[in-house]
C-alpha cells in the first residue's frame, strides 16, 4: 500500500468516528451543558469555532482570569461514554501504538530517573488516564505496586498484554483499591476534567500524606 493510500484510509476511519459522534451530539446522546469558568467569571472572548477534527468547539478565554475552556461542552456523563467509545479512535488514529509505547517507557524512566537523583523511591504508583501505561513500566520492572486506569478498553488490554496492571476505568476504580499512592501521575488528564478543583480533591486523597504528584498538561508554545 502506497503512502497516500495509508493516509486515505487513516482519514477514512477517522471520519467515521467524527461522524459518530457528531450525530450522538445533534440526536442529545451525548447531552451538551453552558458552563462558566472555573474562575466563576462569564465575560469571555471567543478564541476557537471548532477543533483540528472539525467538532464545533467554543474555546472561550476568560476576560477574569485568563483561563481557556469549552462553553457549551459535553455533561460528565457524556464526555466519559466518548472516552470509552471515540476519543481514543479519533486522536490516536494512525498513530504506532508500539512506537508510541516506547516513547511512553522513555518518558516513565526519565521520571523515575528524575526521582532517583533526589533519593526518592516510591512504592505504589498510579496513572490517571495512562492510555497504555508505559509510564509505569519502569517502576514495576523495579518491584514498584503500580496501577494505571484508562477509559478505552483497547488500550488497557495492549497495556496488560505488556504485562502491566492497567483497567479500564476511572478514578473510582483506584479509590475502590484503598491504597494510597507514593506517586500519581497526571499527565494530559487535567485539561480534561469539569471540576477541577473537586477532582483534584480526589486525587490528593488518593495519595500518602508524603506522595508526590506529577502532572503534565498542554500550553500555547509547547505540547510536552
């Protein structure tokens, strides 16, 4: 298959996905709610019409505090059954998900070896939103307990094929553990939640009085 071919299907499969969610958007499947900013404040400029896969998306910069966010956006309850049935399919499409793991184990021993210059060893990790949960391969060759949650069961299915612990899921099925992590990490999740400062609050509660949180999230000049 030539090049523009694989790039044709790519976009083809894609576009179905696009398509799918469009019509469970326009039917209220997927119910769509106005919000304010995080902030409180509702004076706002409109920066964005739609995003790079033609959904229409209002991307407003709060005139108060200066934060980005999506006014009208999907309910809670819709944004996770697109987690569990699109998201991945549209955003990751056509991308190597072995190449894409390696660069996840990169990034995981980086940390750990960031960690480990500061003689800081945690032994219980877990990934919020850890797509394949790369990031913790690291720490579990190393005897570290590390669980990794993610919403798309394709990906926590290639995780466990891996031999890492990964579910599918979210937050509530590390709450159901009990444990308290050394280490959480966050990273591209934190865009993603509706009430920040709430989800925050559970994820601090599901850390050791002593754990550290990594978090990474988008900017305007730099994605990593």
């Amino acid at each position: 298959m030539t090049s523009d071919r694989v790039e044709v299907a790519v976009q083809t499969a894609a576009s179905f996905y696009i398509r799918q969610v469009q019509a469970k958007i326009a039917m209220g499947e997927y119910a769509m709610e106005s919000v304010s900013c995080f902030c409180g404040g509702t004076d706002s400029t409109q920066m964005t019409q739609q995003d790079r896969y033609g959904f229409e998306y209002h991307m407003m910069l709060c005139k108060a505090c200066g934060i980005l966010y999506a006014n009208p956006r999907m309910t809670a309850d819709a944004y996770q059954e697109f987690y569990k049935n699109e998201y991945r399919l549209i955003y990751d499409h056509g991308f190597d998900r072995d190449a894409g793991f390696m660069r996840g184990v990169k990034c995981g021993e980086n940390l750990k070896s960031y960690l480990d210059d500061y003689g800081i060893t945690p032994n219980v990790i877990f990934d919020i939103g850890c797509n394949v949960g790369a990031w913790l391969k690291a720490f579990h060759d190393t005897g570290s307990t590390v669980l990794g949650v993610d919403y798309h069961g394709a990906n926590t299915a290639y995780g466990r094929d891996h031999g890492l612990p990964i579910v599918e899921g979210g937050i509530d099925a590390l709450e159901a553990t009990g444990m308290k992590a050394d280490l959480v990490i966050l990273n591209h999740v934190a865009e993603h939640f509706l009430d920040f400062e709430h989800e925050m609050e559970r994820v601090r509660a599901l850390m050791a009085n002593d754990g550290l949180l990594y978090m990474g999230v988008p900017g305007l000049y730099t994605w990593e």
